[in-house]
C-alpha cells in the first residue's frame, strides 16, 4: 500500500487528504496553529491516521510523498512581517527600488485607486536605505566583463550589513542575467565572512532583464527565504522522527512541486502555493468529468479565490503583484480577495456594509467560535441564517454558538443601520455573494471568455454554502460542488494530484527573425538546467515532459505575451509558428487587429517548464447508484434557513452527504450537510449527484 497525502496549510485550518493506489480516498481539518503552523500539520496527519485505524508511523512508513502548500510565505509578504535583509547592486543603480519607475503608483492599485492620481504614493519600500549598498562592477549587455568586482569594497558593504543585524542579503547586479560571474563571487565573499548568512542570487532567483522587478523579486525572495527554510527544516523533521521515509515535496506558484530543501532557495515561487491547488485539483477532476473549461471558486476562512481553465489547461501568467511590486514568478493565474468564511463584516464612514478583507483567522476567529471574537463575520451570519447547524461544525466536534454570533451581528451591524439581527445577517449574505460575483466577473469576462461557456467549481469550507448565489451573479449555468470526503479540502487534493514542476528562464533580447541557433543553445543550457532539477527531487518518475516558451512583444512595447515553442530542432518554420502563436494570443488579449506587426517583433525572455509525472495520479472513487431519482433516504430533517430575504425564513430540508448515491436529485430549497461544509441549494435550482459523488447544481432557475 502506498500513501500520497496533500497538506494544505491555510490561515484559519489546516486540510489534509490521502489517496492510495487501491483507489481510498481520506480527508481531514484542524485548526491552523500560528505561529507554528508545523504542529497543525502533525495534528491533521494524526486524524488521517485515525480514520486509516493506523498507527501515525505506519501510516507515514507507507506515504510515497507529502505534497504540502503553504500560506506562510505569502502572508509575511503581505504583512511584512519579514526580518531585516540587505540588498547589494552595482554602483549607481541602488535607488532603481525606490524610484520603482512609474509602475510603483499604478501596480496593485484597483481602478478607483488610479483615479485619485494626487493620493498615489510609493512608499512601499523593501528595504530601508542604510541596506542597500552598491558594489563596483560592471558587466555589459553581451555578458562580458568591462569592470571587474572589487572585491575589497565589496567585503566593507557585506561586513557593514552584517553589522547592522542582517542575516540575510539579496544580490542582483545588473547585467547577471547575461553573466552571473560577480553575483556567484560575492555569494563566495559572504560565505568566506559568515557562512550563516542566508543568500539569494538574482541570476538564480529571476534572470530576467528590468532591474527594477527583477531587483524586487530577489529581496523578497530574500525576505522569506530564511523563514521558509526554518518552518520547512522543523516540519520535516517532525516528519522524520515520525516515520516518515518518501520526500516532503512544496507546493509552488506554477502548479507543480518540488523538494522541501530546494524550496527556500527560490522561496519567492512559493508565494501562491495554497491558492494553485485548488487549481490544480479542478483540473484533476476535469478529467474525470470532462470538462474543459473550468471557473475554479475556493472560499476558505479568509480568501475567496478564483481561477481558470481554459481547453483543460490552467491560465499562466509569468508575472505577479505584491504590495505594488512586480514579481517574476511562473504562476498559475489566480485572483484573491478577503472575502472567506472568517472575513469581518463592517461599516464603512458612510455607513455602507462591507465584508473583509480583514478576517479573524484561526485565532480568535469568528465570535460563535466562542474564542474571545466580537467581530461579526461570513460564518457568524450563515448561522444566524440557519445554513449553518447550531451543533457546529467539524460533524459536531466544533461547537457553534449562536447567542455569541449573533451579538456580534447586533452590535456591529444591526442597531447602527436600524436593522433586526436577521437582516442584518441576510445582508452579510447577499453582499458577500455580489462581491465574489464581482471578482469572477474579473477572472472570467475581462479575460475575454463568456462564464456560460464554463462549469463553475466550487470548493473550501464555505465555497459550497455560496456558490449558488455567486455563480447566478456571473452567469454561470452550472456549479459542481465536489462531496465525499475532499468537499472542504479540494485543495489538499489538488496537491496531492500534483506532480514535480520545474521552470527555468533566461532573458536573452533578440529580434524576430532571431538566429536559430541562438535560441536552441538558450533552449539546451535551460533543459539541461531542469533535468538537473529533477534529479535531485529525490523521487521516481513516470515520465518527463518538457515544454518551451517564449516571451514576446511588438517592438517598443512593454506588454509581453507568451508563446509555445515547438519542441525538436529550431527552424525558420519553427520560429515563425512561435510568432504566429504570439500573435493570435495577443489578439485574443487586447483584441483583433491590435497588433502591428509592421513595427517588429521581439523576443525577450526564453523559458523551459519540466513535468516529473509522478507514478500515480489520486481520483476520486465512484459511489454507488441510486435506484431512483427521490433522495427521502438521505434526508435528515428540516430547519428554517433564509437564503433569500424577500422569502425569509424558510422550512428547508437537510441531507446527509454520506447517503446520497448518484442519480438523486435534489429540489431546492435544500441544504446538504457534510462534515467539513455545508452545500445549499435555492429555490429555483435543482442538484444531481452524479457518479462520482459529486453535486451538480443547475442556477438557470435562480430569482
């Protein structure tokens, strides 16, 4: 028997699922621990052990590998609760982080913030100025050194750092994505002066050209190498002691994995690592299902996540955005806003209702968890509204308290807008579902698709209690809420579906027709580089797929599109067929005939993406079939739940996931309970179980 077991580790609870080859699916949910989210995770893998009736060291004895996702280091990003670190560059170019070109007022910024031109600031500086300091150097823009590192000047710059408290020191010298000569020196001059030091090196970390982004993803790279690096190093050996023998593998931005000790080198790649296995597990079950394009809708305690798949492949983006600073990470494209289940309900100075994005995380999390919380949120409201059950969640093992939520709600919100505590409760509701409308209506229809085209899923612990209302919002005709035992802990699946993804890139400006040759030696010297990647990863795979890419631009521009390159010996027609791609997706993007081909054509970055297939692949098991259509078996009772304020309270019939069988068919208004969520069906919609266990809810008939 052999265990694989996703771990994802969020601001509020820690998810756990286990797939063995014989086709068991397990799922389980604590509480996340911060600040030692390490302990969470001993405690999740304990229940999975518990409902396995084994011992926890047989259970991890037998795991071929722990695929784990993390929110730590995007969070100390977001909060900038980092430790100090230092940033050394080449003399005459230290203020390029602080002056952030023009992108430092507009990067992050919603459309109403860019309205207000004159309340725009960068002041959202990673490092403060005594450290940063420069070096002498100079290398130009072919790669050849014109001044070499003064070494001298550069020993008084890192030993002026380390005296200052820095223990960790981000490199990027100018021209390193075209020789990292002085970047691999100075990593050598620290080592030689303190070996403790944590080191991260542009030409490692983001060889691309623009300084001012590749400057900014080497220092937070920096900033949360060093953490990534302590929390993994505990984990594993918490794991280890525990009997665990296969890899512990890190969930990365690109939707792929890679081993625990080789996360902290590039730790900027795991910054959305939690928000791609939902992703990632969609399209896992997309295969399953067939379907092809897919809305991905994650609402978990403190986000509401959102992605796409487009032709059964996720959508990628080569760059993100944190704190106003461009980020050079292959991502797979996800939007967030706080807006989960712990997200607080407020009133803005005008009165308004709004909801997050502040949230009461784990600790002390929403006021009916009875855990010190007053401010009311997305939970406190849904159990007000009767969607929640008073026994709690967690199948009971969680209490819920009632009276407590709706203090919160009457004290917060009600009196102050003259409202009753239901309605009050009813407008948390209905605004939570207009705003996550709202983001999918960015994720899907400003991409350029139309949302009935696709299926909508939704997942996390209170994704399925929503999703009805924010699907009809969008337009979405079908949402598939995946039941059975990964119903709040899809993207623990995810990670467990995942394989080994290494990417590897290098910025090498040309003009397009470019030198065949050129590129095949830039394509070799980064397949070779990934291939090297996979073999330190520890573990055995099924195959090896290599894919090449390009980024390219219309000459003078800024926008850069990514185009697929065909694998085999470059060409002209090799190169032209990459331009013809270039091209259409840039259409697609900004719109037909917006290109202009007459100006020329670029090619800037050359990438390579390594899939190690990993052996075998989770799915979930089939579930029985009903003999009829009429679920009466799998009901439980009643309850008044209010899921539109202009019906109120209505007596609703509640099902139990685990009798449902595929070919039951479920009439809103309804309510399914599972023990880590609650799935809700209106009026005017219907669900079917279909054969996998998995409940899908037509909204056509949605008020």
């Amino acid at each position: 028997m052999a265990y694989v077991i996703g771990v994802d580790v969020g601001g509020t609870f820690t998810d756990a699922v286990l797939d063995d080859d014989a086709g068991t699916v397990l799922a389980a949910k604590s509480p996340s621990t911060p600040p030692d989210y390490s302990r969470g995770v001993m405690d999740v893998l304990q229940l999975l052990a518990e409902q396995l009736g084994r011992p926890l060291p047989e259970m991890l004895a037998d795991t071929h590998h722990i695929a784990h996702g993390t929110t730590s280091s995007l969070n100390a990003l977001v909060t900038r609760n980092v430790p100090p670190v230092g940033f050394l560059t080449t003399r005459g170019h230290r203020d390029s982080i602080y002056i952030m070109n023009v992108e430092g007022r507009y990067l992050g910024r919603s459309p109403h913030e860019l309205q207000h031109v004159m309340g725009q600031a960068k002041d959202h500086h990673l490092v403060p100025k005594r450290h940063a300091l420069e070096v002498t150097e100079r290398v130009d823009r072919d790669g050849t050194v014109v001044v070499a590192l003064d070494t001298d000047a550069a020993r008084a710059a890192i030993r002026a750092l380390l005296d200052d408290g820095v223990r960790a020191i981000a490199v990027s010298l100018l021209w390193s994505f075209r020789n990292p000569v002085h970047e691999q020196r100075l990593r050598e001059l620290i080592a030689e002066i303190d070996p403790e030091v944590f080191v991260a090196l542009s030409s490692e970390v983001s060889p691309r050209i623009r300084e001012f982004a590749r400057n900014a993803t080497t220092i937070m790279s920096t900033q949360v190498g060093p953490g990534l690096r302590d929390y993994l190093s505990t984990l594993e050996s918490d794991l280890r002691g525990s009997g665990l023998t296969g890899p512990l593998l890190v969930m990365q931005s690109n939707g792929g994995a890679v081993e625990a000790s080789e996360a902290p080198a590039s730790a900027i790649s795991t910054v959305g690592s939690v928000l791609t296995g939902g992703v990632v597990g969609a399209q896992a079950l997309g295969r399953q299902l067939g379907h092809r394009n897919i809305i991905t809708t994650d609402v978990g305690g403190t986000t509401f996540l959102a992605g796409l798949i487009v032709d059964g492949e996720p959508v990628r983006d080569t760059t993100t955005i944190i704190n106003h600073h461009p980020v050079n990470v292959p991502t797979l494209r996800v939007d967030a806003i706080g807006s989960g289940g712990g997200a607080i309900a407020w009133l803005d100075a005008g009165q308004n209702l709004r909801i997050g994005p502040h949230s009461a995380q784990a600790v002390p999390g929403p006021a009916c968890y009875g855990n010190g919380g007053t401010e009311p949120t997305n939970t406190d409201a849904n159990l007000v509204l009767g969607i929640l059950p008073e026994r709690g969640l967690l199948g009971g093992g969680m209490p819920l308290s009632l009276e407590l939520a709706r203090q919160a709600i009457e004290t917060r919100i009600a009196k102050p807008l003259g409202l009753s505590v239901e309605e009050a409760a009813a407008a948390i509701y209905t605004v939570q579902n207009a705003q996550t409308g709202d983001l999918l209506r960015k994720t899907v229809v400003e991409a350029g698709h139309d949302p009935r085209d696709f299926v909508l899923y939704a997942f996390g612990g209170a994704g399925p209690a929503h999703c009805a209302g924010y699907a009809a919002e969008v337009g979405a005709g079908e949402v598939v809420v995946p039941l059975g035992p990964v119903a709040s802990a899809f993207s623990a699946f995810g990670l467990a579906s995942s394989d080994i993804v290494l990417a590897a890139e290098l910025s090498d400006p040309t003009t397009v027709p470019f030198d065949p040759a050129r590129a095949e030696r830039d394509f070799a010297e980064l397949e070779a580089k990934v291939r090297d990647g996979l073999d330190r990863q520890g573990v055995t795979f099924e195959r090896v797929e290599l894919y090449r890419e390009v980024d390219m631009r219309y000459t003078m521009q800024l926008a850069e599109v990514t185009a697929p390159v065909a694998a085999g010996p470059l060409d002209a027609a090799a190169i032209e067929a990459a331009v013809t791609a270039f091209e259409d997706r840039y259409a697609a993007l900004y719109g037909k005939d917006a290109g202009f081909r007459e100006a020329g054509i670029q090619a800037i970055t050359f990438r390579v993406r390594a899939v190690g297939v990993l052996p075998f692949t989770p799915a979930l098991p089939e579930v029985g079939s009903a003999g009829s259509s009429d679920p009466a078996g799998a009901r439980t009772g009643s309850r008044p739940v209010q899921l539109d304020a202009r019906l109120g309270y209505v007596d609703t019939d509640v099902y139990d996931y685990r009798l449902l069988r595929a070919g039951h068919v479920l009439t809103g208004p309804a309510i399914v309970e599972v023990p880590t969520t609650t799935v809700v069906v209106p009026d005017g919609a219907t669900g079917t179980v279909d054969h996998l266990g998995n409940l899908s809810i037509r909204t056509e008939g949605l008020r």
